[in-house]
C-alpha cells in the first residue's frame, strides 16, 4: 500500500528509536531538516529548559527510619509499606516524565543506560538511592563513559545491588567487580581472567552506604595491599580498577557494541559500522559523539535498516500514550499503565537482573499481545482521536499512519486494518499493535 516517501519512513524510524514513537507533524519537523545537524541540537539542547521536565520534577523522599530489632511486626510492616509506596511513585515519576517531556532523548538514553547498568529496586529498596542512580545516568549519558562507569561503581543503589558495602578486606565479594567487567564496560571472555575478578574485588573494597544514601570508603574495611590487575601491579582502587578495565582494547567495541543494539538494532553492528562507532567514541569516551554515530550511520539511517528492532513495552507504551494525548495524571491512569508494564514484564527501576531486561522476538509473545491490545483499547478509547475521525473511512488507515508516525503499511495490515475504518478507537487499537508499529 503506497503511503509517505522513503525518506519520511527513515526519519520516522531514527525519531522513534531516539525516543518514544512519534507523530506525523514530528516527522514532518524533521524530514525537512538536515538530518546530522538535527542529531546534534536533539543532542545538544538543554533538558532542563523543557516544559515537560519542569512540569515533572522529581520527587525527594523522606528516608524511612529502619525498625529496630525489637519492633513489633506491624512497624515491621508499615516500614516495608513505606518502602513499597515510595518505590511506586518514583515509578509513576518516571512514567510520567517520559510521557510529558517535549523532547524526548535524553529520557530515552536514561533508560537505555538504566537497562545497561540494571539495578532492581526488588533488592535496593530505597526509593532515595534509586533516584539519585536515575538522575546520574540522566546527567552523565552524553558525557564520557569513565565519568559514567565510575559513578555507577561508587553509586549507592549499585553497591547495594551487587553487594559491595558488604566487600571487605577480611571478605572480599566478587560480585561488582565481575559484574563491571562483563557486563558493564568489558564484556564475557574479552580478556579478564578469575584472577583480574578476585584482584577487582579486592580494589572495590571499603564501600560503605550512609543512612541518607551517600557512599564513602571506610579505610580499616579497605585491602590496601598491593594487587595485579591485568598484568599490572599496585595499590588499586575504585578508581584504579576502571581505569584498568576501560583501557583494555575490547572496551570501546563492547561499549559501542551494547548502545548500538539499545538504540538501533537487535542486531550488531558490522564490522565497519563498528569501527566508526569506535572512532567516534574515541580516547575520551565520548558517549554524545558515539550517540550521534550511531543515530547518522548509514546502516541506521538506510534502507537495509528498516525493521530490525522491537520495541520494548515501556518504548511502546510511552510512545502510545505521547500520540494519543492520553493524560497519565489520575490514579486510575498511572495504575493502568503499571498494570500493563507489569503484564509485559517491563517495569522501570525493576529489571529482572544484572544483565538487564531482553530485547528481539522474547516481547512478541501471545501473552503479551492480549495485555497490548487491552490497553491500546483503552488508551483508545481516552485518547485524541480527531486526525482519525475528521478522515473519510476510506482515508483513515492513511490518516492513523500520520496519526502514530507509520508512513507506510503493508498490504496485510492494510487488509486487516480495513475492516475497522468505521470505529476509529478500534482501527487505532489495532494500528499500535501491527507490525508496522511493534517493530522500528
């Protein structure tokens, strides 16, 4: 079925991947701009000058005084509800945030890095912590990636995460050090040993966590003897110990690696497009030139790109609620939209492990289709449908492509779609659940 140029699809697919789904007049904005120079100011502009942020601020958490050893059960249990309430509405935040936020990259990138350095509120428990993490990963995402990496080893939410207030010098714990190597900055099998692991942890000891979530080295809990790490002896540290690391020749392509297949691809990069990753990524660890890289190569930008990553549940459901103008500002709403992130198996600030939540074909399943269709019938029916309804029925499969940023439909959705031109909350439902739309 013809619909918009190929150049309007493209654009569409690079907005919806820097951000969360995208409308017609979005498109329409960028499609006639140069396109490397719309990367840069996307990337470049202020977030603490858009109207959504300032209408979403973050909200501060009184810490909750632990129970003591002799409370009763129902302090006991108050105090976990306390947690459990504060936890929630960090969530609902972010949910928020995403939703009403104009320019939508940088809360894009702070997910993509949440899922990179995934931390689980299940285990930290500090809705405090979780959103000091959060807001580091939002400031540091365009920075350079030592900034970045080392913030998260001394980080509260990740020391209690990976159990690092608990590595001590008498007790050294593996776990941060073998899980920075391999999933955060290295990568599996690229040129650490159990030796580098067990030396690692002896640099990352010492951490402890303060009651108001500030992190500090207690020195008699700290190994200061001398260590090897990678073939180089000395007195490491936290700071020694990502240095270390990030100077292995594997890092850089391990990096650019993992943000490729957030941002553009289930798949990896080939060699070549790889090789500019790197390049741009550079000596310094430039995360915003990598980004930009990455958002301007030809293999993102090109036909041969088309369809080759599924948005993850909290992608889709964010973008449908951004093209539909459904609020997400009552009770009722937020429980709608965690119910349904729930049912998919994608919940912010609760990836199901360290290596984060998956991508490709695992969110495409039947299940997952039916709470899908649930809530796009019912953001259907609360959303904007006017561009949809204001069509005739025999323009109104075109008319819900603009509508959620689809420029071209296949001649089987268009077939299946044709049925439901008449109830327009139907064919939209419908619309957010194609293939067109599930994949970008």
């Amino acid at each position: 079925m013809p619909g918009q140029s190929s150049q309007w699809v493209a654009t569409a697919r690079a907005l919806r991947r820097a951000g969360f789904g995208v409308t017609g007049p979005e498109v329409d904005a960028a499609v006639r701009q140069d396109w490397p120079s719309y990367v840069d100011a996307m990337l470049g502009a202020n977030p603490d000058a858009d109207p959504g942020v300032i209408a979403t601020p973050m909200p501060s958490f009184a810490v909750p005084r632990p129970p003591g050893k002799g409370a009763t059960p129902a302090t006991r249990k108050q105090y976990n509800q306390q947690l459990t309430e504060q936890l929630g509405a960090l969530s609902d935040w972010w949910l928020q945030r995403m939703v009403y936020v104009r320019a939508p990259a940088r809360e894009k990138l702070t997910l993509l890095w949440h899922n990179h350095f995934a931390t689980s509120a299940q285990k930290v428990r500090s809705a405090t912590q979780m959103a000091a993490q959060n807001q580091k990963l939002r400031t540091l995402s365009l920075g350079d990636f030592h900034t970045l990496a080392y913030a998260m080893l001394t980080d509260a939410a990740m020391l209690r995460w990976l159990d690092g207030q608990s590595n001590t010098a008498k007790s050294p714990n593996e776990n941060l050090a073998r899980e920075f190597m391999e999933l955060f900055a290295l990568g599996h099998g690229n040129g650490y040993t159990e030796d580098d692991v067990r030396a690692g942890a002896r640099a990352l000891t010492g951490w402890v966590i303060d009651p108001d979530g500030q992190t500090a080295i207690v020195p008699k809990r700290r190994d200061a003897g001398a260590k090897t790490l990678f073939g180089s002896t000395g007195n490491f540290d936290a700071a020694g110990f990502c240095d270390s690391v990030l100077a292995q020749p594997k890092s850089a392509e391990y990096v650019a690696t993992r943000l490729w297949q957030q941002l553009a691809s289930d798949d990896p990069p080939q060699p070549q497009t790889l090789s500019r990753l790197v390049s741009a990524y550079g000596p310094g660890r430039n995360l915003r030139a990598l980004t930009a890289a990455i958002l301007t190569d030809n293999e993102f930008t090109g036909p041969a790109a088309l369809n080759t990553k599924i948005n993850t549940p909290i992608e889709w459901l964010v973008g449908v609620l951004r093209a539909l103008r459904v609020p997400l500002n009552t009770p009722a709403q937020l429980k709608m939209a965690d119910g349904t992130l729930h049912a998919l198996g994608q919940r912010p600030f609760y990836p199901p492990s360290v290596g984060g939540w998956p991508h490709g074909q695992v969110w495409l399943s039947t299940a997952s289709a039916e709470a899908r269709l649930r809530a796009a019938s019912q953001l259907a029916h609360n959303g904007d449908l006017s561009v949809v309804e204001s069509a005739a029925p025999g323009e109104r499969i075109d008319a819900v492509g603009y509508l959620i940023g689809v420029g071209a439909w296949s001649d089987r959705t268009a077939d299946a779609l044709e049925p439901l031109v008449r109830t327009p909350p139907q064919l939209v439902a419908a619309a957010v659940n194609t293939p067109e739309y599930l994949t970008s």
